[in-house]
C-alpha cells in the first residue's frame, strides 16, 4: 500500500475523528462516572487483568460507535458523487477499498490502545504484579472496534442512505445489549444462551480481581470478528447483488466456527487466573500474588492475631491467615474455613486496617467468620458485625467498633455493649462456653453470633 496516499486518507477522511470519538467518549466515561470501575480491588487502575475488562466493558457503547462511525466513512462515494467515475478507473476495487479501511483500522485501533496506555501508566504505579495474561483481552477488544468499523464501511456503501450510520449504532447498541451478560463473573447470566452472548465485543463488569478470560473465548471472538471484517470488506469491493450476497458468507461462517469453539457453560468463560491466585507466605500468612504487595503489612498482625486466637479457642483456633480465592456470586456467603483466618481484601474491614487495627480486624474474622458478603457493593448485618465486635473484645480484653465495615461505631456499640456487659458478668467456664458456641455457630452460619453470646435469648 501506497504510504503517501495512506497519509492523505489520513488527513482527509473521517476516520482520525472515528479514533478521537472513541477515545474521548472512552475516557470521560471513565473520568467523569464514579461508577465501579473506581472502587474495591477490581477497580480498572489495581490490576492489569481488571484494567483489561474494564476497558473491553466500556465495547457495550464503544462497538455501536465504530460501527455507526465506519458507515459514515462508507457513504463517501456516494456523498462526493464520485462512484461511477471511481468505478471507470483501471485501479483495481480492492486497493481502493484498502486504503480508506486501513486508516480506519489505524486510527480505531490506535484510539484504543491509547485508552489501555492511560490505564497502564495507572496500574504501573499501583501493583506489584506484573504479567502479559491481559493482552489477549485487549487485543481483541481493538480487533472488535476495528471489524464493527470495517462492517460499517461495507454495509454503509451498499446502503447509501443518510439514515445508515444512525441505525447501525442504534442496531448494534441494542445487539450488544441484548446479548449482554447480566451479572458478574462469578456466575455470569445472560437473557441469551452463553455461547450468543460471547458474540458481544463487551464483556461484564469486573467484581473479582482473580477472574479472567478463558482461552476459548479469545479464540471464539477472534474468529467471529474476522469474519466480520472479511464481510465488511467484501461489502465494500462487490459490484453486483450477487457478490454483496456472497460477501456474508466469512460473517456467517465466522459465526458458526466461533460458537463451536465458544464455551456453552458461564463458568468456563470467566476462569480463575491460577498465575494471580498462587499464593506468596510469609509463614502461615499468604495472599495472591496479585496482592502481594500486601503481605508486608499483614504478616506481622496476621502472626499476632494467630497468637491470640490459639489462647482464645485453644485446638479449634486457626493456624493460618489466608486471602480467599473461592468464586462468588455477587450477594453469595463467603468462604469459610475451621483452620484459616481468611482475608478479603474486598472488605473495608481488612482493608483499610493497619496494625492493632488490622490485629482486631483478623481476631474478629477469625472468632466470628462472615457469613453475610462485605464490600462497597454489599453490606452485612449490623447483629453480625457486632457479634464479631464483641467476640474480638473478648480475647483483646476491650471493646470497640470495628472500622470499615459499612455500620457506624454508634450503631455497633448500641447492639454490642448490653452483650458484653452480660458477658463478663458471667463465670469464666460460661463465657468459654458461649464463645465456643458462637464461633461453632459462624463457622456453619447456622445462627448469629450476637444472639449466640447473649444466651440464645430472643433479640
């Protein structure tokens, strides 16, 4: 391809606005929305997997973009009303066609990796954990924007209306939402079949920072969008009725081959990262390797709180703290373990703690576990969290709210302070005894804490 001619395409077409719409609307979208993607450990800065989903979520309003915006650039001819007298020239269609898909290629493609840029600069001054898994993700989010912009130019040519470019972003805004997994990775839902809703560029928001593609899916999407592209293209070349009908034949058969590959099951599309989730100790404290970062500051009050919960619970207290890397579905009960304090870094108790605070924090945990899910996306009980306030009194010897946990410390303490005032006031053998029936009873979320210490009598 002529470089030179490649330049003035460049300088004269649309397609350099088809890349500054899309980056645009990608960052203020990004910038200007406090939405999920700014909070918790899946926020799209943490981590290079979550910035990678992040940014492909943002393909649900992106894709309908490029499309609209290839449609725009396919009208051309006709707009300039040069179609016959580029149809008398003896240069072949398909290198008139190349030069105006290239740049648009170039320009969208570019638009995105921008985009990933801004949220890499991010995430090198925020991790530890370095690793090339994303790119798969990104990569084919830029083949997505550049095959939705090729089918734009072809459809956009064969149908040279004014209206086209508005109904193709309309259309396909609707397809990617029709097709849209509903909930997170945890347990994806879909109003579609699993394999249809893969045909959407988009993928879910991102709750877990341990989730990633599985192979499948990369392979699916690319040979369904490669097939999109071949169509778009051969729209844009074909001179007849019969040849624009033959033009849909890679699109339809990039389908077919991409819902064989595609994974029928939503558990086999979203993956556990087993690279993120090895676990790093330092002695029987372990987080991921995706927090590592945080080992430091948790192994000295994560020894401490083991120390202290061997006293209070004798044989049946934990010997290790550990990050849990169970799946969950958003609302689900969290993992639970007899012999493991395990943290959640999800949750602003463990979070935000540090030192004593942190120390009290992993007592609790391990005394009382959660069985209600905590985050800035779902809030436990009141009773529960005062349960664990008071259980982590008990062996620290005073009590005090717990931070981060979504309650107030007036709140806590309105529910923990009549409980541990009749706690004390019992033998040392009863209390022994109403502990061990309270962390049995978290252990199985069989009953709440609170109402365990207090007697079993009714709230």
């Amino acid at each position: 391809m002529n470089t030179r001619v490649l330049r003035i395409e460049l300088k004269r077409s649309v397609a350099p606005w088809a890349g500054v719409v899309i980056l645009v609307a990608a960052l203020a979208f990004l910038f200007l929305i406090r939405g999920m993607w700014w909070s918790g450990t899946a926020r799209w800065t943490a981590q290079w997997t979550s910035m990678a989903m992040w940014t492909r979520s943002l393909l649900i309003v992106l894709w309908p973009l490029a499309v609209g915006l290839g449609a725009l650039q396919g009208l051309r001819d006709r707009r300039s009303r040069m179609g016959e007298l580029l149809a008398s020239t003896p240069r072949p269609a398909v290198q008139r066609a190349a030069v105006p898909t290239a740049a648009t290629a170039l320009t969208l493609a570019s638009a995105f990796a921008l985009l990933v840029l801004v949220g890499a600069a991010q995430v090198l001054a925020d991790t530890a954990y370095t690793h090339l898994g994303w790119l798969p993700i990104s990569l084919v989010g830029a083949l997505s924007l550049v095959a939705g912009a090729v089918l734009g130019m072809g459809i956009g040519r064969v149908v040279p209306s004014a209206l086209t470019p508005p109904a193709l972003a309309v259309g396909a805004f609707v397809l990617t939402n029709v097709l849209r997994v509903s909930e997170g990775p945890a347990v994806p839902e879909a109003a579609v079949p699993n394999r249809l809703s893969l045909l959407s560029p988009a993928v879910a928001q991102v709750r877990e920072v341990l989730f990633t593609l599985s192979a499948s899916v990369h392979v699916g999407q690319t040979l369904w969008l490669l097939g999109m592209a071949a169509t778009g293209f051969a729209l844009l070349i074909a001179a007849t009725p019969r040849t624009r009908l033959l033009a849909l034949a890679p699109v339809l058969a990039g389908a077919v081959v991409a819902l064989l590959v595609l994974p029928a099951e939503p558990r086999r599309t979203y993956v556990v990262d087993e690279a993120a989730a090895a676990m790093v100790c330092d002695g029987p404290v372990c987080v991921t390797q995706a927090h590592r970062a945080r080992l430091a500051g948790l192994a000295g009050p994560g020894r401490e709180a083991l120390r202290l919960l061997r006293g209070a619970l004798g044989d049946r207290a934990p010997v290790a703290v550990r990050e849990s890397t169970a799946p969950r579905a958003q609302g689900a009960e969290p993992e639970r373990s007899s012999t493991a304090v395990l943290v959640d870094f999800d949750d602003g108790m463990i979070a935000t703690a540090e030192d004593e605070e942190l120390t009290r924090a992993l007592v609790a945990q391990g005394m009382a576990p959660n069985c209600f899910p905590r985050s800035e996306r779902e809030s436990n009980s009141t009773w529960e969290t005062a349960g664990q306030s008071v259980a982590a009194a008990w062996v620290l010897g005073d009590l005090e709210a717990l931070g981060g946990t979504g309650h107030s410390s007036r709140d806590q303490l309105a529910l923990a302070e009549p409980v541990w005032k009749e706690l004390r006031a019992l033998s040392r053998a009863e209390q022994r005894s109403r502990i061990g029936a309270m962390h049995a009873a978290a252990l199985s979320c069989e009953g709440d804490p609170l109402h365990v210490l207090s007697g079993g009598a009714e709230r």
